[in-house]
C-alpha cells in the first residue's frame, strides 16, 4: 500500500536524485510515513521508480546525514524518531458559513488588481512562434560563466560579506560596477553616493512615486508608453497627462507646461521604438529649467543597440541636477534576475534608500555579488557581444518579412532593440487577432494597453523578436498576416 506513495512525476524539474529526495522528504514531513516507519529496501525502491539502486542508496544516505532517516544494521532505513516534532497540527475547523466575514471592497484604499496590464502565459516558451517581448532566448545566456560567478559568491570571503543583514545599503562590489562599467557607456559619472540598487526598473518607478507624487501633482507621460508606469503613477494621482509621440519620439513643446514630472524613455521609446534626437533631449532639459519639472529618464534596452552610434543617456546632459536616471539588468540578463539601479541626486537617493528600507530592506545579498562578479569579470560585456550578434539578423529577418507581408506597417527600429510596433489595418482588433493567432501557435502583444486616453485604437500590436530562433520569424510573420487578410 505504501509503495503507491512513491512514482517519480515525468515533468518534474531537477535531477532524478533530487527529485526521489524530495519525494521522500514531503511523504516524512507530511505524516506519509510515520515516524520509526521503516523504508522499502534500496533495491525494492530502485524498481518500484524505474532508477539505479546506486541513485536510492545515495538519497538514503543523505537523508540519514540531514536527520530525516535512520540506518540500522540488519534492518534496513527507518524515518527518525521525532523528526515532526515541533510541527503543530491543523486544527479543526468547524464546517459552517463565516457569521460576518470582511468586506474587502470596502477595505481597500487601492485595487491594482483593476488595472490592466500585458499578460502572457506562463507557457509561452511552448509555442513555435513567441513574438513576446522583454524575455530572453535562453540559450544565448552564459549558464556556465553565470554559475560559476554564483559559486564565487557563495565562497568563505563572499559569504561573510553577504548572509549578514546589511540593513540598507548595497553591495559596494555591484555599485562600483555600475557606477564605473555600465554608466560610462550611457555617459554618466556619478558617485557612489548617488546610486541606489533596486528589484528591477518597476522598484524604483514605484519608489520615486511613493516619495514625489501626490494626487495634485501632474505627471507627463509618453502616448503610447509604458503601462507599468502608468499603473504605478495613476495610485497616487489622476492627473496624468499623455503627450503623444511623434517620429522622434516625444515632442517638447507647451504641452509639458505645467507638469512636474515627464517620464520618457528617450534611447529607445517604449513600445514604438522611436530615438529622441539630441536637439530634442536638449530643450527637454532647458524646457525642465524654465518650467521647473523633473525629468524622469528610463534608459531600457541601453545595451542593445548594434545598428546606430549610441546617443548619450539624458542624464549624462544634465548639469542641473533634473534628471532622475533609472537602468535595469533585465533586458540583458534575465528578467527574473530581478536588479536594476536608480541614478539621482544625493537627497533623493537617502531618501529612497530609506523608503526601500521599510519596504523590503535590499535586494537579496547572493543576487548582487552574483551580479557584481559577473560584471567584473567581463561576462556582461560578452554576453551583450553574443545578443548584438544574434539580435541583428532577427532584426533584419523581421523588417524583411514585415515589409514582405504586411507592406507599410511598420517602421524599422533605426536602434536596434527586440522588437516592431505594429500598426495594422483600421478596424483591426488586436486582441482577437491574439487570441486567433496563440490557436495557431503565435504569441503576441496587442497593443491597445500602451495608450492612457480613452478610445484607445485598436489596430497595434508588438512583436519580439529576443526569443524566436530566426529561422522561425518568416513563418510567423506570415500567419499573422494571412489571419489578418484572412
């Protein structure tokens, strides 16, 4: 009866030896196998699993190391005696309807939970032709170089330096990093002082909310833009004025009167792809002066320009202390990786710092010394080579198939980047178009959530290319446009 209890799951992560012990180790914690209960013998376990008696006699040794087994000679393995000791029991619940349970509608103050967002699945990767963006081909990602920078920062040294509670700072290594590797490339020179590590580019737009924004302050967003940002900012204050964007990006005229803060992502404009131009970003800057607004600078996918020279990051221009610079590992990395860096004044910096304190202390110590290493060791300036290299010809494969297929609807991304905005027929629904497309194997991103007004058109929709092989990029393009013909 018992020997029901165990069958490895055939899509289970993990080694065939880590999986047994999990196995194991949830039947003993769960009350499966009482305590003092003896085991099946190793070679009865091997063939009831279908595995090597060698890979059982190792699991059965660990767990006698962990304390969670028993050898006794001549006997065989037996689950340790008060091993669940400690663990409280459920108690009992009596089987009626709550007298007065919570009204949660009435309790919240806010509900993010309406706001729309872009959404995938989580078994994206299973389709043949993910045009998603903001995610990584896996297979370009250093594994091994990335492994071992995490078996250095688990080291004697490193360990001592990271699995205490360093409270609220960060990891002096990662900061160094970005302040004298990744910054100089955008043309920024800052002190250390003036850097502040954050979980992702989301953190620090939802730091610099919760300490500037206020439900009288006005805040200028790009339209289309980004909707996170939009999300973020619309929990502290409705007066959100979109400023549509033009074919170089955002336009700086009157319209940004007024305002006292303008978010823009200038190097590469989210999601149309557009470059402000120079002349641009400097009267933005003479515009912040004379008007008294703060420039909020999102300067995503920096390291994935391979097509033109790269325009310097709008903070680099700034000698009046305007602009609040905000970068992000993700798009380079992995976006679970979860690290970015916010770029601004000392003031605003301590007080952020402080912020994050109460919100969730730091970032996890392992992740940033993990990071720091690979950056110092040169592995990130590698891996932006090999994803210049690979992006380029998917770049070009999906201007040549867009151009081929759907003619005129779509402008080549003069930055490079991971992705087209597509601008489809009138009448067109993206959103249908998504669904019609995923039954055929295609994942894409409508793009009707990147416009704040009202009456938001129909017709948009984003295509990635970061993590579609390029031989597949055609084939895709190509049933998007005979459902769209169709």
């Amino acid at each position: 009866m018992r020997d029901a209890l165990f069958h490895l799951s055939g899509d289970s992560g993990g080694s065939i030896q880590s999986r047994i012990r999990g196995m194991l180790v949830s039947a003993i914690l769960d009350g499966q196998l009482p305590e003092d209960s003896p085991l099946p013998s190793s070679r009865k376990k091997a063939q009831i699993l279908g595995v090597s008696r060698n890979t059982v006699v190792l699991v059965y040794q660990g767990l006698v190391d962990d304390g969670y087994l028993v050898a006794r000679e001549r006997s065989g393995f037996y689950v340790q005696p008060g091993i669940r000791e400690g663990r409280a029991e459920a108690g009992e619940r009596t089987p009626s309807e709550p007298r007065n349970a919570p009204n949660w509608s009435k309790r919240f103050r806010l509900q993010p939970a309406a706001q729309e967002n872009v959404e995938r699945p989580l078994d994206w990767q299973t389709y043949p032709f993910p045009f998603i963006y903001g995610q990584v081909d896996r297979d370009l990602f250093p594994l091994a170089e990335w492994r071992e920078c995490s078996r250095q920062a688990l080291g004697k040294k490193s360990m001592e330096e990271t699995t205490c509670d360093i409270h609220c700072f960060d990891d002096p290594m990662l900061v160094e990093q970005i302040r004298t590797r990744l910054l100089p490339r955008r043309g920024i020179r800052v002190g250390e002082d003036q850097i502040l590590i954050t979980l992702g580019a989301q953190n620090a737009l939802y730091l610099l909310a919760s300490l500037l924004v206020m439900p009288k302050t006005t805040v200028a967003l790009e339209e289309p833009g980004y909707p996170d940002v939009r999300n973020i900012m619309a929990l502290k204050t409705d007066r959100l004025k979109p400023i549509p964007v033009d074919e170089n990006g955002l336009p700086v005229d009157e319209r940004l009167d007024g305002c006292d803060y303008v978010f823009v992502t200038p190097s590469h404009q989210s999601p149309t792809t557009v470059t402000l131009p120079m002349e641009r970003r400097k009267a933005l800057l003479e515009r912040a002066v004379e008007q008294d607004f703060l420039i909020i600078e999102d300067d995503y996918e920096a390291e994935t320009n391979y097509v033109s020279s790269p325009t310097p990051a709008i903070k680099s221009l700034d000698g009046d202390d305007r602009v609040i610079y905000i970068g992000s590992l993700s798009k380079t990395l992995f976006p679970g990786l979860r690290l970015g860096y916010l770029v601004g004044p000392k003031p605003l910096i301590r007080e952020a710092r402080a912020l994050r304190r109460l919100m969730l202390r730091h970032a996890p110590n392992n992740n940033q010394r993990t990071t720091a290493l690979f950056l110092s060791l040169g592995h990130h300036d590698t891996l932006v080579h090999r994803l210049h290299k690979a992006y380029r010809p998917r770049w070009q494969q999906m201007g040549e198939a867009l151009a081929r297929h759907l003619p005129n609807s779509s402008r080549v991304p003069t930055f490079g980047g991971t992705s087209y905005w597509v601008r489809g027929l009138e009448g067109l629904d993206a959103l249908e178009l998504k669904r019609r497309a995923r039954e055929q194997g295609v994942m894409l991103e409508p793009g009707y959530i990147h416009f704040l007004r009202p009456g938001a058109p129909t017709n948009f929709f984003r295509l990635g290319f970061s993590s579609i092989p390029t031989d597949r990029i055609e084939s895709g393009i190509k049933i998007i446009a005979d459902l769209i013909k169709g």
